[in-house]
C-alpha cells in the first residue's frame, strides 16, 4: 500500500498511476473534497475527466499508516513544513518522497530538508522531472527522477514507484535533483512572460539557455553534482516547462507578458520560489540576474521589455 498525501492534480495523477500496480491511499485534508472524490469517484477539483479505480481508497483522516507503506508528500512547497509539523508523529521512521517543487521562502530550504528537519527519523527523498499530472493519469509515457541518500531505501522506492508507464530513475544527489524542480519554474515563467509579451521564439531559446547555467551555477554552489542538473530533474524539466502551455508557470508568466489577470488559486511554484532563491543567491554571493529580472517581474518591479533591454545591456563575456 502506498499513501499519498495531497489530492491536488500531482498526487491525484500519481494515485491513480500507482493504483495500476496495487492499492493506494489518497488523503486529503478536505472533508468536503474528500466526499465528493468518494461520491463521483473522480477529482473534478484539480484533475477533472479521470476515473478513480476501486484501488483507491480516499480520506480525509488518517491517524496511522503502517510502517512499511512509503508516504508521498504532494503539496504546494510551501505548505509542506505545515503538513509536516502536522501530521510529525504519523509520519515518523517512514519513507516520505516529496512530490513538490521550490525552495520554501524565509529557510531556503528544498522539501528533502524540510522533511529531515521537521521528521529527522524519517527516510526523505525526492520525486521529480518532466511530468504533467495529466500525462500522467491519462498513462501517457513519463520518466522520472527518485532522488534519496540513504541507497537502500532509494532502491526500494525505485521499485514500488515505477509503474508500466512511469519509469523511476535513481540518484542519490538530493540536493541537486531538488534545485532542477525548483529552479526551472522560475525560468519557466520566463519563458512565459517572453513569449507572452511577443518576443519571439529565439528570445526564449536564449533565456532556456543561460537559465540553465544560471541553474548549475546556483546547484553547484549548494554542491550538488553537475551532472544532476542534465538529467529529468533540471534540464528535462526546464524543456517541458518553458515549452509547454499545459504548465501553470508557463502560462502566469504569458499572463504577466500580456498584462493580463491569473487566477490566484492557481498552484505557481516558481513565483514564490523565485524570491527565495534571490535571497539564497545573494547570501552565496551567486550571480543570477536572469533570476532576478524574472522576481522583479514577479513583483511587478519591472515589465518584460525593461527586464529584457537590462539582460541585453549587462557587459559582454565569455559564453
Ligand atoms: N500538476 C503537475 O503537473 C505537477 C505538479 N508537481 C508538483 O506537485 C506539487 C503539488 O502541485 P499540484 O498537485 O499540481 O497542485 P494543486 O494545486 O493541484 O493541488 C495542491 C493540493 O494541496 C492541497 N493543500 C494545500 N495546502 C494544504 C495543506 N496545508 N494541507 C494539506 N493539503 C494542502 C490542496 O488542497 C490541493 O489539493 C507542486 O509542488 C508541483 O510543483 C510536480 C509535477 C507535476
Ligand atoms: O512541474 C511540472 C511538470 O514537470 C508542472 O509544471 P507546472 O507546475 O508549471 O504546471
């Protein structure tokens, strides 16, 4: 049995993904969500249009989770420190993988921290990469990464996650598979606000690519392996999300390019992320200005065509 905590698209998607193999356990913290995923066996909320299967059993309470059965943890970054400080004594000495992308505003911390600092005698781990939710429920062929430190148990998780169409890679280089999730949403809504505001294709192609060495710049620093960064977790990620308009960062920052509303209840990792990693940056002393152009867009500091004219005027150098 696998537990699944967070009925938001992502752990809806993976639930139904892994409910192929066996039973899961989705919980959400919802009553009334709760009622209705067990009333019409869907989640019209956040994945609408896929069937639940008998295989999973929905709640909005669970006290106890036995000790075996691996917990994944899909909630916005920011809310993980909560759930966790919540629900500390349930999750204790388990296996807890974080669905969730950022870097948590105030602390700095990725969601493998977050997990060793609030439950330090649990197992933390990672599962990241290039994956729409609704890829995913729909069987569409996906890859990802499983990030642990702990090899066994990274082994053990590689096994009871890889699923027909859900092939799980494995590292061990935590830190590193969880800055390619976090930092490639702020170059994805980059790559929004580019496209959003008409400046063309190549533009984006140019920010895709010294986003991403801005990215490695930024892990290496944190000493995260090189490597890493090329794999789903970075550069596989930052492709499908600064490419595709199924990503919610992607189309706030086309949003922010074309001045128009988004709806703030929407999930956007990348915007609250964007600024911890400004301020993470400036405490390493990592130069990250397209990062900080894409904040001070965020905060409405700044319009695309001014963001873009101060990356164009910085001084010449080598690639
Ligand atoms: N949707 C996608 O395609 C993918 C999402 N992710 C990541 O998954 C994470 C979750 O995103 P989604 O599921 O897409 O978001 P979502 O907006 O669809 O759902 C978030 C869920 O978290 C729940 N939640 C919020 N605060 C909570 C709290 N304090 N306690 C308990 N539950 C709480 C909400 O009720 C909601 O059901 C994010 O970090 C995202 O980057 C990763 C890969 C793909
Ligand atoms: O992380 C994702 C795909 O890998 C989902 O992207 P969005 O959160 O931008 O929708």
């Amino acid at each position: 049995m696998i537990t699944v905590l967070g009925a938001g698209a992502f752990g809806t998607a993976l639930a139904i993904s892994l409910a192929r193999k066996g039973p899961v356990q989705l919980w959400t913290h919802d009553p009334d969500h709760a009622k209705a995923m067990q009333d019409t066996r869907r989640n019209d909320r956040r994945l609408p249009g896929v069937d639940l299967s008998e295989n999973i059993s929905i709640s909005e309470n669970i006290d106890t989770i036995p000790a075996q059965n691996p917990v994944l943890l899909a909630v916005p970054l920011q809310q993980l420190r909560g759930v966790l400080t919540e629900r500390a004594a349930t999750l204790r000495q388990h296996q807890l993988v974080a669905c969730c992308k950022g870097m948590e505003l105030g602390s700095g911390s990725g969601p493998v921290q977050l997990i060793n600092s609030v439950v330090p005698d649990a197992v933390g781990a990672i599962l990241t990469g290039p994956s729409f939710a609704a890829d995913i429920a729909r069987g569409l062929p996906t890859a990802l990464t499983l990030a642990c430190a702990d090899e066994a148990a990274s082994g053990t998780l590689q096994q009871a996650l890889n699923t027909p169409n859900l092939r799980i890679y494995r590292t061990t280089d935590v830190i590193g598979a969880e800055l390619g999730g976090a930092l490639k949403n702020v170059m994805a809504i980059g790559c929004g606000a580019v496209i959003g505001a008409g400046l063309g294709d190549s533009a984006r192609a140019a920010l895709m690519t010294r986003g991403f060495a801005e990215m490695a710049r930024m892990a290496t620093a944190l000493g995260a392996q090189p490597d890493t960064l090329s794999g789903l977790s970075g550069f596989g990620d930052l492709v499908l999300t600064c490419t595709s308009d199924q990503s919610r960062n992607y189309r706030f920052g086309a949003s922010l390019g074309q001045k128009e509303w988004f709806d703030p209840t929407i999930t956007v990792e990348g915007a609250a992320t964007a600024r911890a990693v400004c301020d993470r940056a400036s405490a390493l002393q990592v130069d990250m200005p397209i990062t900080r152009a894409i904040t001070a867009l965020i905060n409405g500091d700044l319009q695309v065509e001014q963001a873009m004219d101060m990356l164009l005027s910085r001084p010449l150098k080598e690639e």
